[in-house]
C-alpha cells in the first residue's frame, strides 16, 4: 500500500478546507474521524503522514471522548515512528490552558496572571488570591470560547456560580485569569505552519468574546470585549509584513513542543506589552481575510503535508 495523508479530526466541517487544498495539489489522503472506535495495539500502523486536527471542544459536539481516542492512537502511532505532524505532546497542549501557560512561560512568553481551580469555593479563593479589581474565568478544556465571563467583583462571581449559568469545565478545571484591558478592541492571532511564521490576523473584538476565523464557526477562545462602538470593518484582517520579536519566541515555543501548524493569539495592554493567551493546534483561517491578503493557511498546510510525504517516500 502507498504511503499517503492521514488527517486525524472529529469535525467535518473544519476539515473540508484543507480537503479541498489536498485534492488541488493532488495529494493522496483519507480522513480518520475518531469520534470513535477502536486501536489494536498488537497492529503496525500504516505508513504514512499522520496530521492531527483534533479539537479540544470536541465534546461541544458529542464527542466527548475524541480527545483521548486520540492521544491512544497517537501513542501507537509514535510507538512505531510514524511521521506524525501535531502529536501527543501537541494534543496535550491543546486541550489543556494550563499546559500551555507552563510551556509559554518555559519559552519566556508572557501570558496573564491565571489560577487554576476545582470547586465553587475555590473558584472564589482564587479570584480573592489574585486580587485584581477585574478578572475573566475560562475553562482550562476550552475552545469556542467556553466559561470565558468578565467580573468586576468577587460578588458577581459569586452570583454567577450559585446561578443557573455557571458552566463547568468537561475536565472540572476553571480558570480565574487577569483581565487586560487593550486600548483598541482587537487581538492578534499569528498563525504557523511547519513550525514558521505564515502572517498574523487581526481580529475585532468589540463584540464579545466567541469570534472565530473559520467561516461557518464560532471555535476560539477570545480574551475579551472592549470597546463600545466601533466603525464598520473586517473582523478579520491579515495584517501586512507583521513583524514583532514575540514571532521568534513563538518559533522557538513551537519547535521545543513538537508543534508544527498553530494559531497563537496575543493582547497588547495599554502599555504596548504582549500578553499571549491560547495556542489553537487545531487552526483555522478565515478566507474573505486571506482572499483580501492573498495568503492561504490550508494551502500551505496542505503544501507542507505534501512535502513531508516526499520526505517520506525518498
């Protein structure tokens, strides 16, 4: 059998693109829905290119268990040396905050003060601990933008987590995070493929927090909503020859993870500092934005795919 394209995912609809990129480019491929299913470990994987696209709020969808089907056959597949593109150690990542603050401060990336907690009474100790006069909650398994609220007060904190909206995490961690407050209502998001720079996104955010740069979908996790009234504009605008230190941080964040293709989202505070908040390992790219640019995120992933088959046919 012909080695090919292997693109691990649990979600249709944020594979179609790159679908698409590979069939352009000719590319054998076939697609592993792990919603479910089962992994023979006294098996040898096929040979191939193994891409995981896997979401950390899969469970949003009802698949609940995605994530650690798919960390079981990411282990086999690494097992048996496999060319794997966003492995284990990528999976960790994504589905866990905490895990990618650790490995952010690792690489000397600043990100906000966070504290990690489980239970309601905890929730309320930590938020008194950080002692900011405004903080965010999240979910440490987000994506989509899951548990993020804004509080001013310990009492409306308080208010929310004895109401009938509280949200648990699915991994029954929250976060209580510092709040920064940007001058312009915007985050940055910059994305890369095989491990380099590709071009960075501006996105608006003055009207909320679930803005995403898939086309049919509200996926990531947007630190927060400033601003009041704004012009009419692009949510999402490919910012020209972005160019900042922070990308070589990144870089080097990426390699030390074994991470190949991620979007990296940032927030400038009023003083101009970085504050990076979520590595998305399961990106997507918003096409009126790339279409305006003419840059394209599924391209060169599907471009860079290609090129680690040949590698591996060689």
């Amino acid at each position: 059998m012909s080695e090919k394209i292997y693109v691990i995912h649990e979600n249709n609809e944020w594979t179609a693109h790159l679908i698409k990129r590979l069939e352009e480019l000719n590319l054998p491929y076939e697609e592993w829905h792990l919603d479910k299913g089962t992994v023979d470990l006294s098996k040898v994987p096929p040979e191939g290119v193994f891409y995981s696209r896997m979401s950390a709020s899969s469970h949003t969808r009802g698949n609940r268990f995605a994530p650690e089907l798919t960390e079981a056959v990411l282990s086999w597949l690494e097992r048996h040396g496999r060319t794997v593109v966003n492995g284990s150690r990528a999976l960790r990542l994504e589905v866990s905050k905490v895990n990618q603050y650790t490995a952010l401060d690792i690489a000397g990336v600043k990100t906000p003060k966070t504290i990690a907690a489980v239970g309601k009474d905890e929730i309320i100790q930590a938020a008194k601990d950080l002692d900011l006069p405004s903080f965010i909650t999240k979910h440490n398994r987000a994506g989509k933008g899951l548990g993020v609220q804004l509080f001013h007060s310990i009492e409306a904190l308080e208010e929310y987590l004895d109401g009938p909206s509280f949200d648990p995490s699915i991994d029954g961690i929250t976060l209580i995070q510092e709040y920064i407050q940007a001058p312009e209502p915007y985050i940055t998001r910059c994305e890369f493929v095989g491990g380099k720079f590709v071009y960075a996104v501006q996105v608006d955010t003055s009207e909320g927090f679930e803005l995403c740069p898939a086309d049919a979908c509200k996926i990531d996790d947007l630190f927060c909503p400033v601003g009041e009234e704004v012009p009419e504009k692009p949510k999402f605008q490919v910012i020209n020859n972005f160019q900042d230190p922070i990308i070589q941080k990144y870089e080097e964040f990426l390699h030390n993870n074994d991470i190949k293709v991620a979007g990296i989202e940032f927030i400038y505070n009023e003083n101009g500092e970085i504050f990076t908040y979520d590595v998305n390992t399961n990106t997507n790219y918003n096409s009126d934005a790339e279409a305006q640019a003419d840059k394209y995120g599924m391209l060169e992933l599907a471009k860079y795919l290609g090129s680690q088959l040949s590698v591996l046919k060689q």
